[in-house]
C-alpha cells in the first residue's frame, strides 16, 4: 500500500518549529516526579511518514538541540542541579521530546533501563548521529545512544534512543 504524499510540508514545518519555541520560551517550574517533558507538538502521521523530506526531519532533531542550549542557559542557580536534554528516537522521531530534570538522583535514576519488560543497551560510540544527520552540536552538549528493547504482553519491539544535552 502506497503511502499519501504529505501537503502543507512547509506549512506544518513551521508550525512544529514554532511551537517547539514557544513550549520552551521560558525554563519549567512545574516538575512532576523530578522532570519536566515536551513531546514534539507536531501530529505522528506527518514526522514519522516516510514521504516526509529528511532535511524536515534534521529541522526539527536540530530545533530540539538549539531549545535544549537554550533552555541550558536559563537554568536557574540554586541549590539543585538540573540537566536539559532532547531526547531523539529512531525510527519514530514522533516520540522525541526535551526533558528537564530537577535533581541529579532523578537525571541517574532514569537511565536505568533494566528488566525483563525493557532494555537499554549503549550504542558504541563509533556511531556519529551527529555526522549521520548533520547536526550542529554545541560542544558543551553531550551525546550518547542506546539500543532499547521493549519485550512485554504488548509484542517485542527495538528502537534507538539519542540523548543530547546537558549531562556533564
């Protein structure tokens, strides 16, 4: 079955890019259980088609990065720490987001990723999702990737996960 050609892309573009913005004008005081998170505010069928161009696709994996730098910078200073990151999946870039965590224990306790039900395995860092999507990474940002493994009553399932931001 033949896919429908995406229309508006320039239009539906602009939007996502523009509403990334807005949800991230200023730095979150709402956490909830220790982070605060934005899901792309763009509809699945359109980011995740496969007749979507791939430079709107680096477009918006390069918003995300820009808003976490962004973001970096208005981090208050107090007595906690908080870590900015975007968070890029592969191959459903839908279920990308920008997450701010408000403390370190929650930032660490996160990436575990540890039971029968999910994985994740670090990627080897010959893999440069940088190179891969042309993407411009400030250098205070970090970068690291993990395999994930999903493994329950629903089906088995395996995707990639790229973290980058603020984990230094």
């Amino acid at each position: 079955m033949r896919e429908k050609k995406v229309r508006g892309i320039k239009q539906k573009t602009e939007n996502m890019v523009k509403r990334i913005k807005e949800n991230t004008a200023v730095f979150p005081t709402d956490f909830y259980n220790g982070y605060w998170h934005m899901h792309l505010p763009v509809h699945q069928g359109f980011i995740s088609s496969d007749q979507t161009p791939r430079k709107v696709k680096q477009l918006c994996m390069q918003t995300l990065i820009e808003r976490v730098a962004y973001l970096k910078d208005l981090k208050p200073y107090d007595q906690v720490e908080y870590r900015v990151v975007a968070s890029i999946d592969f191959p459903s870039l839908w279920n990308s987001q920008i997450i701010v965590f408000k403390g370190n224990e929650h930032f660490q306790d996160f990436f575990i990723r540890e039971d029968e039900d999910q994985k994740w395995i670090p990627l080897p860092e010959t893999r440069n999702v940088r190179a891969e999507w042309n993407l411009d990474v400030p250098e205070d940002l970090s970068i690291s990737g993990f395999k994930e493994i999903i493994d329950d009553e629903e089906g088995y399932y395996e995707n990639e996960i790229w973290f980058i931001g603020d984990s230094k």
